[in-house]
C-alpha cells in the first residue's frame, strides 16, 4: 500500500493494528495542514495487498456481473485448495492482519517482510482479527506460535494463489491503477485537492478539515502530521480500507475502473496513437510523468537503462511536453499543461 522503493524495508515490523472496511456510519479522517501537504499517491500496485483484496473479493457477493464472472473463472479446484489456507486470515472486509500485506515491489521482497514480522506484530494482528470476527483456527494459534511448518504452510499457500489471483491479471492491475491516478490528477487541477479527496468514494464530504466517508462503522482517524498515501485497486469493490505504517496513514479506495472493464494493454504503436507520434518507451516516459517520477523510477518502472530513461524525458522536455525540477540528489519529471492536453486527446490523434 506504500510507495514501493526506500520506504518499504521498514513496513514488516511496525504497522498497528488500526484497520477496517469503510464500507454504513461514517469513517472520519481528521487532516491538519501538514497532512494535507503530505498527500500522495503510491507508486503502483502492491503485490501482496491485491492479493489479500483477491482473496476478500472471492468471498464477498458485490461487484456487479463483472465480479460474478470473474470469481467463477477462479473456480478451479486448484485456486480453491491455495486460497483455502488465506481465507482462515482475510475476511470478505479485506481487513485482514498486517503483517500478512506489507509495501513492496514484487512478491518475493513482501515474502521476505512476512517472514521477519516480529511475534508480537503477529499476535497482535491475529488477535484483532480473531475479536473482529474470524475462527480462532489451528493454523492461526500455530502462526502466533511461530511454528515453523505453519509458517511455511503460509507462504506456500500464498505463492500458490498468487499466479491465478494477482500474477495473470497483473497488467490490467496496472493499467487500472494509473488510470485511476491520470483521473484523480485531472480532479485535482480542476477541483483542488479537497475536491479531489471527497471524490475519492461516493457520498464523501468535507466538514471543515475532516473528511467523512459512508462506512460500515464510526472511525476517526488522525494521521497525525504523517500524511495519507492513497491506492487506487481495480480488483477491490468495496469500501475505502485504513491502515497505519511507519510511513503513516493508508488509503485503499476502489478504483475507478474495475478490473473486469479493463482490457488487456496493448503495447504495439498501431495500437496507441500517442505511441505511434512519439514512440512506445517516450510515449510511457510521458504518461509517468502524471506522478512526477525521479529520473530514477522512470527507469525502474520501464524497465530501461538511466541514460535511456534521462534522454527520453530530456527529448520531452525539449518539445514543451515535461518539466523537470531537482531536489536534492533527485530530478523530478512533471508533465505540462502542453503535455496533459497531449495526454488528453491521444484518443483524437
């Protein structure tokens, strides 16, 4: 759910246990200013957390026909038996325990913060998913145990269920997410970001400095200078979920197209006009430059070399496409109002 670079090394050991569906009260978020400043938006999807939201999804009955498909392509025997094991620990809510969920850049690094969660993160989490609700089971008194066997029963399970749930879908997961984010930045500039905040999820509003959102239950949550990361999911279709890290309050809110609604991404220029004028790799340095990336990131997130990544967003600079901005060690691409408008009617080109 966080940004998926330095910050994540950190997340394993500390989250609390504040967590919950916003889903029939209302969930009151109370903003100061600096938490207004430090509003932002996480880098991409988070593996083990589109999988937790998989595994809630499949147990829950909304989403619309859309959903009702999807779940039944899951169905297999297989799917079933990995997911059998996650369902002792992720309710139809999607609040599941923390530890189970946490930032990182792909599967293999969130496996290894789940294995170093400490024993009483664990406990504590299992605890409050066992006093929300869930059966306290055999597998779940024997991960608060630390057994070993239970221990690995876990991530087998999770690296079983991931292909299927996360892994085939991944792709569209993306393309959900920023277009969600290209959507949210255009509130932004029109709105503000107040505006853009209570557009999150509908029936939210404004009293003063505290957002209020229809939710399953009363909330308050204070992020308490740190700010909130928002992350959009095209696979969760129910309400905003809350959860607090050492980087500070996390949002995750239903994208605005679902997953089912979301084709397949079509990388040939034949395919997209706006690759097609500048170039596949330039025409994806460009539409990065929505979330204003480091030179670094855009290299990362496209799969190339820095110098590549550098002498795109330079070329983009030069045609009055992006502006960049150092901070400190870092050079931040941002796209212009020329840029945007580029963005805007690709569709036209």
């Amino acid at each position: 759910m966080l940004s998926a670079e330095a910050e994540t090394s950190e997340a394993a050991g500390a989250e609390t246990s504040e967590a919950a569906e916003i889903g029939g009260t209302v969930l009151r978020i109370h903003f100061t200013a600096e938490d207004l400043l430090s509003v932002r938006f996480a880098d991409g999807p988070a593996p083990l957390l589109e999988l937790g939201l998989a595994v809630a999804m499949l147990q829950r009955g909304d989403g619309g026909p859309g959903f009702t498909r999807w779940r039944r392509s899951l169905g297999t025997a297989r799917t079933r038996a990995a997911v059998a094991p996650l369902r002792q620990l992720v309710p139809p809510t999607g609040a599941g325990p923390l530890f189970l969920d946490p930032p990182s850049a792909d599967l293999d690094q969130g496996m290894d913060l789940v294995r170093r969660s400490t024993a009483t993160q664990v406990r504590t989490e299992l605890t409050r998913i066992t006093t929300a609700g869930l059966p306290a089971t055999t597998l779940l008194r024997h991960l608060a145990d630390q057994d070993r066997d239970a221990w690995q029963y876990l991530e087998r399970a999770m690296r079983s269920a991931y292909p299927a749930l996360v892994g085939t879908a991944w792709p569209r997961l993306r393309a959900g997410f920023d277009n969600d984010l290209a959507w949210r930045g255009r509130i932004q500039r029109e709105r503000g970001l107040r505006g853009m905040l209570a557009g999150l999820y509908p029936g939210s509003r404004w009293r003063s400095s505290t957002l209020e959102i229809p939710a399953g239950r009363e909330l308050d949550v204070r992020p308490d200078g740190a700010g909130l990361v928002l992350m959009p999911s095209a696979q969760w279709a129910g309400g905003p979920l809350v959860g607090r890290y050492p980087q500070g309050m996390l949002m995750v809110y239903p994208a605005l197209t679902p997953l089912p609604c979301l084709d397949e991404p079509t990388p040939g220029p034949d395919d997209d006009p706006l690759a097609a004028l500048l170039g596949r790799t330039r025409a994806a340095v460009l539409r990065l430059t929505g979330r204003e990336p480091t030179t670094s990131q855009l290299a990362e997130l496209l799969g190339i070399s820095l110098a590549s990544a550098s002498e795109h967003a330079r070329a983009l600079r030069r045609a009055g496409l992006v502006a960049t901005v150092r901070s400190g060690r870092a050079v931040h691409h941002s796209c212009t109002g020329l840029g945007h408008r580029l963005l805007a009617g690709g569709s036209e080109l």
